[in-house]
C-alpha cells in the first residue's frame, strides 16, 4: 500500500516530452504542494507582449537612446546597415521557400505514435492515477519526431517499396535511389575500403577550375577529358537526392592559381575501392561504376528487401528517403502537427493494445486507470472514502489540495514542521482516493482537479420484456381473409 500511497519515489515528469507536466504532489509525504502543482504547456514558442494589439512576440529588446528615449525597434543592423522600413517589402530580402516534391502515388500513408511512446503513458497513467486526454497526448507525440511513425502501404497501383535491413531507416522507391545511397550509408565501410594511388597528371592548358559550391568540392576544369565523369561521380555519390540541373546550376568556375594548383595536385592521384567480403582481397575497383555493379551483385539483396508495408520514423532524415516519400513525410506531419486530433484515432488502438481504458467524457476522449463509472447502489463504503466522495461530487473541478486541508481540518503550512504535520494527515486521505481512482468513481486530472465523473448512482437494469414472435405467413393470410369478400346471406 505504501507504494500506491507514494506513486514512486519521484512524481513523474513530462517536461523532458514537451513541458506538459503532471505528477501526484499530494501523493508524495513531504511534498510542497503550493511549489509543485502541475502545468499545462501552452504550446507556444514565446510569451506573449502584454497590452500588444498584433500579439507578436517579443523578440528584439529595446534600447535607450542618449536622450533617454525609448525606442521600439533598432534604427540600425548589428552589421552597420539600416533596417528595411516596415511597409517597404521590396527592401527586404526574403528567404526563398523550398519546394518539396510531389508525394509518391500509389500508397496509404498513416501516422501512428511509437510503442515506446505507448509504454510510457502506460506505465506513467498506471502509475501517477491520472486521467488524461487523449487530445493532449496527441501533442505530446507531436512534440518530438522520434515519437511517431509513418506507416506506407502498397496499394494497387503502386510500387514496392526498397527498405534497408541495416536499422538506418533509409527506404526507397527505385533501385537506382537505392544504389546511389550507398556512397553516403553508414555500413559503406563494412563493404569496401577506400585507398589513393598513384598516377599520371593530366596535361592541357587549364586555366579555369569548376568548383561546387554546395559542398566546396573541386571538380575539375571543364575542358578535362575526365570532368563529366568526375562530375557524375560527385552527383551521384553526395547530392543524388536533388535535382541533376538543380546541381549544375551551383557549380561555378574558379580562376585563381590556387585552386588551380590544388586541383593538379589531387588530379595526380586516383580513388580505388577493394571489397572487404572474404575470398575478394585480390580484386581492386577502379571506379565507381565498377563499385555500384559489385554491389548489386553481391550485397544489394542483403542490404535491401523488397515490401509493401513498412514503418518509416518520423525523425528519419531526408536524404535517407525517396523524395516521394520525404514528401509524405513532411506534409503528414505537419498537417498532424498543426491538427493533432487527427492522431486520436490511432492512438486510441495504440492505447488499447497496451490495455488501456479509453473513454468518453466531458466531451472529450479520456485515458486513464479506469473506466468513469457510477458507484453501484449496493455498494459500501468507509467513512473517509465516502466524504472523498462527497466532497468531490459538492465540489468537483476543485484542486486535490483543497479537499485534503477540509477533510483533514490541517491546513498546508509553509514551514518544516507544518509540512511535515499536513504530509501525515493527507497520507490516509491519499491511500482511500487511490482506490477511488482505480475504480473510476472519481477522476483526478493532469492540473491537480479532481471530478465526480458520474451525477447518480446507477440504476438496477429492468429485465426487458419478452419479445413476441411475429408470424408473417399467418398475419398475410389472416389479412388476405379478412379483404375476402363475405357471401351475401
């Protein structure tokens, strides 16, 4: 009992999720009650300026000029320049949005909460005796990409989907996505190894270098007999997930003898690639088409296998998705993010396959240690238990600190000793309500409010009347019998 009474050695804290907490302060001996109430996270990224008629957030400071003035904004940027004005849009320089690919057709995309997200409110509901809504759960998986995942399912009229067997998350819709990525996979290494050789420079007359500014790569100079193939080969082994014009369009020449020097001097050496696998010491890959046909003639197959459904992270990254897929992966979540209540669904078969009651009330749905019931008429209760219940029907909404100061006549002190005297005097009150909570006759919710969910007790159920059987076939006949014209006497 004492284990239920105290709810753990430590009250349960959910702001390592989102900064929704709850946790049983008045479960706990010794608790500052008035210091540990629980709060509800507002969902917002910042405090909002009192009397502000836009609401914007507060984000610059002010500042005092000579004079003493205040003044609302900066005049001046931290770089020296002047600040666009506010109506002037054409001043600004705005940020260009990236546009994300078009979603994969062909599938059925669902987002659902992890199970480890599932464990936790279960075992932490069980524990801490609290009712929750479902609504606000939802926006705690919301709250962190590793919580959720997004499930695709091959319809008719799609394509198989590619999925790594190597735990990376990575999952593609062509085998050529899938061959691309292994330049960039972690398990590259466990494959092939990478060495440098020597050979012979290139010779020419070359007096402009062609320089990746994605990345700071040299390419080469575009008058190289080899520059095509060496820029395929950045494409394909570090930006393959982006358009290939998008790609050409950041590559710009470079003229200075120092990039001139440098590319000369890596042009003189050759990357080769030695599988590692046994038996294959001797053979050396001299480029990388060479590389990606050893792989899929040896690796691909237990690399990859071939599904139509699969569970995709929420916090897997793009590069490792099909841009048909990170599309879908972007648009859901944000869609749920912004709505979370579109989660409720799942997350209530996510719940009840951890044996959690879900259930309907004040409008809303609930989780919790039991089910909201009535108090049987025939039931009986102790003194304490039925002024918890007493109390709690007269005053529901009312915080559980509040019920325990009447209840106990001991008021919540402030200093040691009055802490002490209340945490001893709470402590019975605290084991009864328990019991009281497991059963579903009251509810105690996330903001320390406790509720008599159920106004009467219910009612003995009548026993239903027997049904009488209807016989079709007599009840025509007798009907056509008595339409039948009757003999004249």
């Amino acid at each position: 009992m004492e284990d239920s009474k105290q709810g753990g050695d430590t009250p349960f804290d959910l702001t390592e999720l989102t900064g929704f907490r709850f946790g049983p302060a008045w479960a706990k001996p010794g608790a500052d009650t008035a210091s540990t109430l629980p709060t509800m996270h507002t969902f917002e990224r910042g405090e909002r300026r009192s009397g502000s008629k836009r609401g914007a957030f507060d984000r610059e400071p002010r500042f005092s000029t000579p004079d003493g003035a205040q003044n609302a904004k900066r005049p001046f940027r931290k770089d020296g320049g002047r600040r666009p004005e506010r109506g002037n849009r054409d001043a600004r320089t705005e940020r260009p949005k990236r546009e994300l690919p078009a979603p994969a057709e062909g599938y059925r995309v669902e987002l659902r909460p992890t199970n480890g997200i599932l464990e936790i409110f279960s075992k932490e509901i069980q524990k801490q005796k609290r009712a929750l809504s479902l609504l606000d759960l939802s926006r705690i998986v919301m709250a962190g990409k590793d919580r959720y995942d997004l499930v695709f399912m091959k319809l008719e009229n799609g394509n198989m989907l590619i999925h790594s067997t190597k735990e990376d998350g990575a999952c593609w819709l062509t085998e050529a996505e899938a061959i691309s990525y292994m330049w960039n996979a972690p398990w590259f290494a466990e494959l092939y190894t990478e060495e440098e050789v020597e050979t012979e420079a290139p010779k020419g007359n070359f007096t402009a270098i062609a320089v990746c500014q994605l990345g700071g790569e040299i390419v080469g100079p575009v008058n190289w007999h080899g520059y095509q193939a060496a820029l395929m080969n950045l494409y394909r082994s570090k930006y393959a997930n982006m358009a290939l014009d998008a790609f050409k369009n950041r590559i710009t020449l470079d003229k200075t003898e120092e990039t001139i020097a440098t590319w000369l001097s890596s042009a003189g050496k050759k990357k080769v690639w030695k599988p590692t696998r046994e038996g294959a010491e001797e053979i050396l890959l001299e480029d990388t088409k060479a590389v990606e046909a050893d792989f899929v003639a040896n690796h691909y197959n237990t690399v990859y296998e071939t599904v139509d459904k699969v569970f995709i992270n929420g916090a897997t990254p793009r590069k490792k998705l099909s841009p048909g897929i990170a599309a879908h992966q972007a648009t859901l979540s944000d869609r749920t993010r912004r709505s979370p209540q579109m989660l409720i669904p799942n997350l209530c078969h996510g719940l009840a396959r951890h044996h959690m009651p879900i259930y309907k009330w004040q409008g809303n749905h609930y989780t919790g240690p039991s089910r909201v019931r009535s108090i049987p008429e025939d039931t009986v209760l102790a003194d304490r238990m039925m002024a918890i219940v007493n109390w709690s029907k007269e005053n529901s909404g009312k915080k559980v600190e509040a019920m325990f100061a009447e209840l106990s006549g001991v008021p919540a002190g402030t200093d040691e000793e009055s802490k002490k005297a209340a945490s001893d005097a709470y402590a019975p009150f605290a084991a009864d309500m328990i019991w009281l909570l497991e059963q579903g006759f009251i509810v105690v919710t996330s903001d320390n409010s406790i509720w008599y969910p159920k106004g009467e007790a219910a009612p003995t159920p009548a026993k239903p009347e027997p049904r009488k059987r209807h016989n079709k076939r007599k009840a025509t006949a007798k009907k056509t019998q008595d339409e039948a014209p009757k003999p004249e006497a």
